[in-house]
C-alpha cells in the first residue's frame, strides 16, 4: 500500500557532492519521521540522519557538518544533501519513513537502497 523509492546515488570522487531523494507513494495519510540509515559492506546498518515532523534534526557524528537531511511533505519526500564525501561514506543508503496509513494504522517503511561509492 505504501512505496518509497530512492534514487540520486551514484559513483563520485572524494570531496564531491551528491544529493538523495526518497519519494513515498501511496495510502498516506501523514508521516511522522524521516532518516537515512547506511550499510557499508561488511557492517551493521547505522542512522545517518533523521528529521522529525516539526523539522528537528539529528546527524550522525561521522557526517555533521557535510550531510542535511530534509524534507518536502508537499512532495512526501525526504532529501539527504551529501558534500565532502569520503571513502568512508561508501555503502548502501536506506530511507526510512514513519507512516500513518489512511486507516489510521502506523507503520514503518523503508527504501529499497541506493548505493552510494566515494573513490580516493
């Protein structure tokens, strides 16, 4: 009943930008949070960034400073602004959302994964 679907990853070089989307589709009725989260081959999923319904955000230590998460509810959309890449930013980048369904029913959904690589 409800689809997110990210795109904007890609292959940069270090200290380069790139930005990502995550578009919600669906039975929606309103959406409380939203995140990023990344996996990194070999590790466990860690949130990145997160932002709540009234706009306050939270960041990673590893990314504040370089990464803005934020979001368009217009568009039911989440957007993660990446500059100064590094290496270690390389891995799979998972959108997340909080979702109340039009039946009043809250859930958690999340994207498909987007891969993110940053060469040296």
């Amino acid at each position: 009943q409800v689809q997110l679907v990210e795109s904007g990853g890609g292959l940069v070089q270090a200290g380069g930008s790139l930005r990502l989307s995550c578009e919600a589709s669906g039975n929606i009725f309103s959406i409380n949070g939203m995140g990023w989260y990344r996996q990194a081959p070999g590790k466990q999923r860690e949130l990145v960034a997160t932002i709540s319904s009234g706009g306050n955000t939270n960041y990673a230590d590893s990314v504040k400073g370089r990464f803005t998460i934020s979001r368009d509810d217009a568009k039911n959309t989440v957007y993660l602004q990446m500059n100064s890449l590094k290496p270690d930013d390389t891995a799979v980048y998972y959108c997340y959302m909080g979702i109340i369904i039009r039946s009043r029913l809250p859930g958690d959904y999340w994207g498909q994964g987007t891969q993110v690589t940053v060469s040296s």
